[in-house]
C-alpha cells in the first residue's frame, strides 16, 4: 500500500474528529470551537490538494475495509470524486467562516458546528466512495446529521421543515436502499466503474436491472430535488442563512445530483445506459424540473424561497447534462456541478447579509438597498446575473457546454428548454436586481437603528464576495486545467475512452 492510499480515510477523519472535539466543547469556548473548525477546514483543503496531485498523475488511492464475507466500505479517490469532495472543501471554509458571524450570539452553538462538521464528514464520504454500498452508509448519514441544523432554531416552523425533510430525505433513503440491495443480490458488491459486470447482468436480467435503475434513479432524485420530490427544499428554508447554503450549494441536493452520476456513468455506464433507453426519461423529467422550478421561483415574494425554486431548477441542468448522450453536453452537466455551488452559495450568503444587517426577508423591501450594502448587493448581482448565464459568470460556461451538447447528441429541443429556463431566470432576477439598484429606498428597514455598518460585518461580507469572484474566476479562466471547466473536461475524457 503506498502512502497516498490513506489520503481518502484521513481527509474523512479530520471532520469526524472535528465534530468529536466540537460537541465535548462547552458552549462558552467559542474561541477554541472557531479554531477547531477552521482549522479543520483547511487541513482537508490541503489534503484534497495533494489528492489532486496524485490523481493527475493517474494515481486512485484506495482502502478497503471488508464488512461482511464479499461486502467492502471502499473509499477511493478518482477524478470524479475529487470533483465532488474539491467544491465541498473550498465551499465548507467559506460556509464555516459564515456560519461563525452568523451564529454569534447564538445559542447551542456547540450542537450546531458539531453536526455541522459530521455534514463535511459524510459529504466527504460519498465523494470519496468506492462502492454503492459506502455510498448509502454516508448518504443516509448526511440525513441525519443535517436534521438537526435544518430544526437548530427550535420553533414551530423549524420543527415542521425538519419533519418534512426526515420524511421525503428518509422515504428516498428506503427507495434507494432496495435498488441497491436488489443489485448486490443479482450481482454482489459491485464497485464503481466495474459496469462490464452490470453490463452482464442487464444482458442476463435485463427486466430486474432496468428496475433497479430506476429505484436507483428514484431514491437519489429526492435529495436531487427532482420533480416531484422537491417539496422539502423550498420548506426547509425556515433554517438559518448556513443551513440553506448547506442544502442548496455544498452537501445535500449536490449529493444526489452526484448519485445520480455514478450510477449512469460508473454502475450502468453511460454508453449502456443510452442503449438501454435510460437517459431520455430523464433527460425529459430533468427539462420538465428546470421549467417547473424557474416557474414556481418567479411566484416567490420571500427571498429565500425564490432562491430554493431556484435551486430545484439549477440542480437538473446536472441531470440533464448527464441525459444528453456525447461529451459536450457530460462536460455542461459535470461543470454545472460546480458552477452551481459557486453561485448558489453566494446568493444565499447575501441573503443572511441582507436579513442579518437590515432584516430584509421579503423581495419588496430590497428597494434602495444597493446603497446601503453595496458589496453584499455587488456580489449577489454577480450571483444572479450567472444564474441567468450571462458572460463572464460561470453559468455562461454551463449554459454553452449544454447547449452545445445538445446539438451534438440532435436533442435540438434542449436549446428551447435552455432558452426558456433562461429567460424565466431574468424575469425572476432582473426585478430582483433593479429594486436594490435603481428604486429609491421606502421608508425604513427594520433593524436599519441597530445595524449602523456600511456594509454587512467582515464576517459575513468576506465569503460572499470571494465566492462572488470565484465564481468571475471560473468563467474568466475556464481554459485552465485546474479550472472547474478543465477538471470537468478530463473526467469526460475517462467516461469516453474508458
């Protein structure tokens, strides 16, 4: 075994021994718990870059831990999954040092980071999981630890969203478990990117294995907030600001999105999955999301919720990407991936500033505010403006590839799903983006006395604009190979000549 082979395990422990030392903390050392987070966060940072180093060099650190005769908890590191665990590890420092200016003051503290960092344990687990059977240990432990952040403020309208969210994340957990016991009992532990194995299973049972993707894709979809298994997301914003970034950018939704990858490229195998029929359904489901969600989003007055139908719809142009049979249209999936997160978790750190500064929680009382937090306003323009795919923004890049991609594979209608998603993403941002900028200020915001800063505290200002201008970065530099694009571009290459 070489040294790099225990790079997966040890970056997956610095968060468990995080949260370990966190919840034995007492609640008044926050000083201590901070520096435990944080430094945390950067040593898996650190460790994740040496892990891209090694898997340049088309090098795949793997251990295996045998659990039962012929069942394995694998964790590997390929490109795929250093896609995956790298946008976790950049997004979770900025997210850690959020959530630090955001919960000062607050109460349980020690509760809310100590679960906070079991999420980037098992966020890390099923980006590094070697096996399907790891990735539902880890997945269903993502639900669990994130129950207790989505319900940390306690109230009634907290309880009720962690309710809903145990009840469609748990349901989905159930689906996903048949499919992949169902799996092992035809073909025993299969890991990922073995698909000659499911090739010959499909060949023997091809009925029980078209099944079994479906319970596979159905499990995975409701994290994926697919239609119509998006009901939670929406009503799972009565948690804090860190929370919500945490659902929508970093760990949950992206986690089945990124299931929902392995199973049709390294389980089934895309060139299986397109003969077999598998990608058109979901292709069409994915278009019908990306419409719907864009809809539903344009009827929200809360601020939040206007950005979680955004979500719903953002998160299927993955899954639409991946439907679309050719390498241009997996690089626009894959990239948006990324692109996504980036975007996604800057709006929704602007939204805390906005709420945290000003108590700002509804669209109409955003008029004039551009001039009273200009660069909490500067970076959610920059967020908004990528998320309708306007250059230089990243989600240009992810709009292009996909469309591109679509006529290559002569799905010509995807262009009219990308076009109409498009402008559904001005008509619910651009009114957005006029009232902080060009509407004179009515009357006077709630907490306007208390907060007398020019802008949101450091604490909270600094994450949004860096992942504003990661976000620039991405498109701006998207010819680099260690650009979002690059990384994208190289895992399609192994999907394609594998």
């Amino acid at each position: 075994m070489n040294w790099f082979d225990w790079l997966p395990l040890a970056i997956l422990m610095t968060s468990f021994m995080a949260a370990t030392i966190i919840f034995m903390l007492p609640e008044q050392r926050h000083i201590l718990r901070s520096t435990v987070n944080l430094g945390a966060a950067c040593i898996k940072l650190i460790l994740i870059v040496f892990l891209i180093q090694v898997v340049l060099k088309q090098q795949y650190p793997e251990i295996r831990l045998e659990v039962l005769p012929g069942l394995d908890l694998i964790l590997r590191a390929d490109s795929l999954a250093i896609l995956f665990a790298g946008l976790s590890s950049v997004l979770w420092l900025f997210t850690t040092l959020y959530a630090i200016g955001y919960l000062e003051n607050s109460p349980n503290r020690s509760r809310f980071f100590g679960y906070f960092s079991l999420c980037v344990a098992s966020t890390m687990g099923i980006s590094l999981a070697g096996n399907l059977f790891t990735f539902l240990i880890f997945y269903e432990l993502l639900t669990l630890s994130t129950y207790p952040l989505v319900v940390h403020r306690g109230n009634a309208a907290s309880i009720k969203a962690g309710r809903t969210y145990l009840i469609y994340t748990l349901s989905g957990g159930v689906v996903l478990l048949l499919g992949v016991a169902s799996l092992y009992a035809l073909g025993g532990d299969i890991a990922f990117g073995d698909i000659e194995r499911t090739a010959a299973l499909v060949g023997t049972w091809p009925e029980l294995m078209t099944i079994i993707f479906i319970l596979l894709i159905a499990g995975l979809g409701v994290k994926a907030a697919i239609f119509p298994f998006h009901g939670w997301l929406p009503t799972a914003m009565v948690a804090p600001a860190p929370v919500s970034a945490l659902l929508h950018a970093v760990a949950v939704v992206k986690a089945g999105a990124f299931g929902i990858v392995r199973v049709v490229y390294d389980i089934y195998g895309i060139e299986l999955s397109w003969q077999q029929g598998f990608l058109f359904p979901i292709a069409v489901l994915a278009s019908f999301t990306i419409l719907y969600g864009s809809w539903r989003a344009l009827q929200q007055s809360d601020i939040k919720k206007r950005l979680a139908y955004s979500t719903v719809s953002q998160v299927s142009y993955i899954l639409l990407g991946i439907s679309i049979f050719g390498p241009l249209g997996t690089i626009g999936g894959l990239v948006h991936l990324l692109h996504q997160g980036l975007m996604k978790v800057t709006l929704f750190f602007c939204a805390g500033n906005f709420a945290e500064t000003l108590g700002i929680h509804k669209i109409h009382e955003l008029d004039g505010v551009g001039k009273r937090l200009p660069l909490t306003s500067a970076a959610f323009t920059v967020g908004a403006l990528g998320m309708i795919g306007l250059p230089p923004v990243a989600g240009f890049i992810s709009k292009w590839y996909l469309g591109m991609g679509a006529l290559e594979a002569n799905m010509e209608w995807v262009i009219f799903v990308l076009i109409g998603s498009s402008l559904l993403n001005a008509a619910y941002f651009l009114p957005v983006l006029k009232r902080i900028w060009f509407n004179p200020q009515q009357g006077q915001w709630p907490l306007e006395v208390i907060n007398n800063n020019r802008d949101a505290i450091p604490l909270l200002l600094i994450p949004a604009l860096v992942t504003a201008s990661l976000s620039i970065a991405a498109g701006l530099f998207a010819s680099s190979i260690l650009s979002p694009l690059g990384w994208a571009e190289l895992i399609t290459l192994r999907e394609y000549l594998r």
